[in-house]
C-alpha cells in the first residue's frame, strides 16, 4: 500500500524545479520500491505562496515556473504569508523541502518555515544551508522535542552522501582529521584560471551554467564551503560551530598567474575546507591551498567536489563525486525523504 | 539509559578480535552516545563454542585468542555443538556477529548460523560473505519475515560503506553502471609486480601483512572480488545474481614484464569488478584491466580499495578507502549493529 506524504516545497529555483522533474518520472519507482506517493500540497517562491491539497501536477507546476509564472498566479496563491505564516496557519502537510536560496544574514524566509514545522510536528528536508549554519542546536532540539525529521544530506557537497557518512558510518570514530573541496563553483573557475582564463571570465561561465549559488560572492569568498563546514562540524564531529569559528578565506585574491606558477612545481591551488584536531574540539579553515598534484583533493577537477576523512576506527576515506546540473543535489532532498517516511 | 545487547560473536580471527579491541576502548562512547553495551555472551572459533551469560571481558577474551587459548578451553565451553546447534537450542542473545572465514562451498559453519538466528528473529550483522553469496534472496526472506535485522556493510571493501550508500543513498537511481577495486590483496600485488617484484614474493608480503584471506586464493584468483560483486548486485542492483553469472578472472595469469609494459605506456592493470547495463540486468565481470593511469581506480594504489557509481539521478561518484589492517572492517560490524540497535 502506498503511503502518501503532503509536501511543502518551498522555493522554485533550480533545485526546487529539478525536484519535481524527478517526480515526473519516478513516480512509479517510488510508489512500487518504496510505498511513498509525495503529493505537492504547497508551493512557494519569492512572489508568494500556493496550497492545493488536491495536489499541484510536478510537471505542470515545473513547465509553468519554467514559463516565467510565478507562484503568485497559480491556483490556490494566498495573498499576502510567507510559507513560515502558511505553516502556522496549519497548513496540512507531512514533509517540508526547503529549497529557497541561502541567506546568512537572517536565514529567511527558510528558518521561520522550518521552526514552524518542527514545531508543530512536521519533518524538514532542508538543501538550504542558511537556517542551519545560524541555527543548528535549536533545529536540532526542535525536530528531536517534538518528533519531527530534520534531514539535510543535500546541504553539504550536491547528493555526494557526506551527512550521512558521518552520521551513520562512522560510528563510534574519533575524527582525526578531515579536509575537502566543497564548491563545485570555485573549484571550476580555479580550474579554468590555472588553464590562464582571467577570473570574470572563469565566473561567467559558471554562472552561464547556473550552478553558481544566487550570490556568487557566497561561492568565491569562501562562505559556500565555510557553511557546510560547520554544518559537517555540528552533525559528526560534535561541535556546535557557527561560521564566527570558521577562519575563512575565499578565491578572489588569487590570480591566474598563481594557479600557474603552482602548476609549473606540479602543484595545484584549491579552495581546501579543513577540519583538525585543536584541543578538545577542531581547528576549522577554508583557504586557498596549495597540494602536491598527486593527491586526491588535487585530483578533484572541475566540476567535481570531494572530502577525505581520517579517523581511528574507519582508516581513510575519499569520497568525491561529478555532478555538473543541480539534478543530484534534488534527488539528494528525495533519498533524505524516503528514507525519513518509508 | 543503556541498552544491554546480547551478542553471539563467531569467529575469532582478525576481524573477531578486532571487534574485541574496538569494545575495549569504545565501551563508555558506545554507551554515552549510543545508549548501547554489547555484552560478548557466546565466542565461538574453529575449536567449538563457548556461552558464559554474563558476558566474556573483550580484553581478557582478545589476549587469551593471541595467547594461543582456543574457545573450548574457555569457560562455558559447550562441547560438541556448532554455533549453529547454540543457535537452534535457544542461546539466548539479540545479535549474531558472524566472522567466521568464508566458505564457497556450504558456507558453514556461517550460513547455519546465520539461518537459525534470523529464523529465531535474532539479528545478524556479517563480515562473512559466504552465507550471502550463497543464499542472499533466502536470508534477506528470513529476516523479513521474522523481523529479524540483517546488515553487511563489513562484507564489501572493509569499512567504505558501499553497502549503505547503494541502500539508503542511491534511493530511487538508475545505475548505468559500477565499477571497482574490491579486494586489497590482490591490489597491493599488482602494485608490487608493476615495480617488478615477482608475483611469489608479492603475495607472500601480503599474507605477512594478515590481510589476505584465509584462503589466498580467494584474493588472487578473483573470487573475493567477485563475492562482493554478488552481494553489490543482490542489494542495490535489483539482480538476484549468484557467482555463476559473474565472468571472472583472477590476476594468477599475469607477470611482472605485463605490469611494467602497462607502465611504460602510462596505464596500470587493476582487478576490475564491473556492472553494465545488459537488457534488464547488468553483465557481471571480474578481469585484470588496463586502465589510462589518470584514471579514479588507476590511482586506488597498493593497500586501497575502490568504487565508482554512476547513476542517472546521482550523477558520478567515486569512494575508496585505505585500510591495512582489519580494524575498519571490525568497525564496520559494530556500526551496523549500531545502527540495527540506536
């Protein structure tokens, strides 16, 4: 018997929109291999909110935001609340995916919407980091207080299963160290500036792409990867850190002639997130680095995204991952669902 | 407040008291942050079976395994009987840990074990690939059937959690196509003859080192990696393939001179396990195989294993993992069971 689960999805961007193209065609899968039907009770972008407990079709409600309607014109807008407002006013839903874009300075209109889900019950797939990186403790004791969800694998490096790794493979280690390339953003446009492409050009492309985050400067100041720093330093290595404790260092200062000059030594610069042992807790950086160019993060090219984790109990662990559309890191917030319902 | 889990470990070989050393420094961080105690209630080893319900010390028990002491001269040593026999006359116990060296040909003592655990509803969590191998569509029936848990992360590549992220990571994907390095032995081998050491003295290091399987020829001759291929296939393929449908290869046919003219060329020989798309399953390989040496698994060197994944949802991902001893694989035991338990 399928079970189904009333879905909040807020926010329409790339990843929002990829999400319903992965219903469109899975929706057979999930219903045969995992008894889940996700029926899309709410939208919501930045023009507003929508609530069809019939339903809103993926593929039309895609097709639609794709031909520039906002949410504001479909059936069901209700003028004037955010989602945060729509979820107090009990909207009637099982499940929230918060996939609206990153604000550090107030994390909303995310972190009003998941609060008041966790409040009331309802469990949060988040692929926004902003209301984790400024509120991990009280989200984390929201969703365990009132038995709610709170699932994130998509925050930290696209589908590469990161999150989950710490939480459920790596039990019981002591994390000695661990360091990665977690911008696919800044790690494409390091590699087209050691090739000589000038920096704007390098950012063009990748915003031609759009990968690039809303505000870029989040990619190439560093903030991206410093994000999903303390989002890895809260979940699995038992730190509460905020971005205040990350030293953070972005791409902007480098120059092509430097990549180049590494590259003639065999070395490569990357935007390196590192985490080591300071203490009682971790010293945690993001910063420019330059590596030998046989090593693994050296070896994370382009597009691509990766992290090694060194630990007493599990050895060595690389894991990198090749996504290049923001597919992956949609069907992440999927596989963070089915696993939280089935 | 903590859970008392009673556990069945069978198999005192390196993994087996490899799991006993992990007890004996993780015990307060298990119970703290887990709420778990595993209590060693039944050891058991190629010299019979041994249940003392109050529990065997893990250090106390290690040391005298190393010291030469067989479990029948342990005390409650319960002559006569396999653990299997344990198992079906109500050892009382919530965990099977299965260790116990693989078995091509009947998987016992393993699979007798593991059946009548699972058919008591008793969890199971296993290093050994045997009972898998053998009957995996049958087990993973008992434990569904009788509510039983059944986890083997430990089976595949030692503690690189391929078996978890291909269950619970890869929800809903369409696997195009895998590949792998899967067994370290017989990589480390390779690595030594591509330096030009004779394949005797390769392999006769690497059984020094305690990482070869019992039986070596396991390792060299293809049928470890192919034991792994089954399982990957069985769990996260949707194929329920056995060892006859995989086309294996082992690297006993291959000199030192092959290696180095690989070399020459800049590519590398590697024991590839493959799955491709073929009609509605995968074709199931196992060969020596020369790859561009720039290539991820051309790089999984000596001691390290391997995998890529590439799926249509999740994009490429590529895991490996340096090990050298068998603690990770040990580690990988008590996180299923964790994760079984928590």
């Amino acid at each position: 018997m399928t079970k189904e689960i009333r879905t909040a999805l807020i926010g329409l961007g790339n990843v929002g929109r990829s999400f319903l193209t992965i219903l469109e065609s899975k929706q057979g899968r999930l219903a045969e291999q995992y008894g889940l039907a996700f029926r899309i009770v709410c939208v919501a972008d930045s023009s507003g909110v929508a609530v069809n407990p019939g339903g809103y079709e993926p593929g039309a409600t895609r097709r639609a935001k794709e031909n520039g309607v906002p949410v504001r014109r479909l059936a069901g807008y209700w003028p004037g609340v955010t989602p945060g407002d729509a979820l107090a006013a009990d909207l009637e839903c099982d499940l929230v995916l918060e996939a609206s874009p990153v604000n550090l300075k107030s994390g909303e209109p995310g972190l009003s919407a998941v609060r008041m889900a966790l409040m009331r019950g309802v469990s949060v797939v988040l692929a926004n980091k902003g209301p984790l990186v400024l509120a991990f403790p009280e989200l984390k004791r929201l969703a365990r207080e009132n038995g709610a969800g709170l699932a994130y694998s998509a925050t930290v490096c696209g589908a590469l299963p990161v999150v989950n790794v710490g939480t459920r493979d790596l039990i019981a280690a002591d994390i000695q160290a661990l360091r990665g390339i977690f911008n696919s953003t800044s790690n494409f446009i390091l590699g087209e500036m050691a090739a000589g492409k000038p920096y704007v050009d390098a950012l063009a492309e990748a915003q031609r792409r759009g990968l690039a985050e809303t505000d870029p400067s989040l990619d190439v100041e560093g903030w991206d990867t410093a994000n999903k720093l303390v989002i890895i330093a809260n979940t699995f290595l038992g730190v509460e850190a905020t971005l205040a404790d990350v030293a953070v260092q972005g791409i902007t200062g480098l120059a092509a002639a430097d990549l180049q000059a590494a590259q003639r030594k065999g070395h490569v610069i990357k935007l390196i997130a590192s985490a080591t042992r300071a203490g009682d807790g971790y010293a945690l950086s993001v910063a420019p680095t330059e590596l030998d160019g046989d090593e693994f993060l050296a070896r994370c090219a382009g597009w691509e995204m990766g992290i090694e984790i060194h630990s007493d109990l599990y050895g060595s662990m690389y894991f990198k991952d090749l996504e290049g559309n923001p597919l992956p890191t949609a069907a992440a917030m999927l596989r963070d669902a089915v696993n939280l319902f089935m």
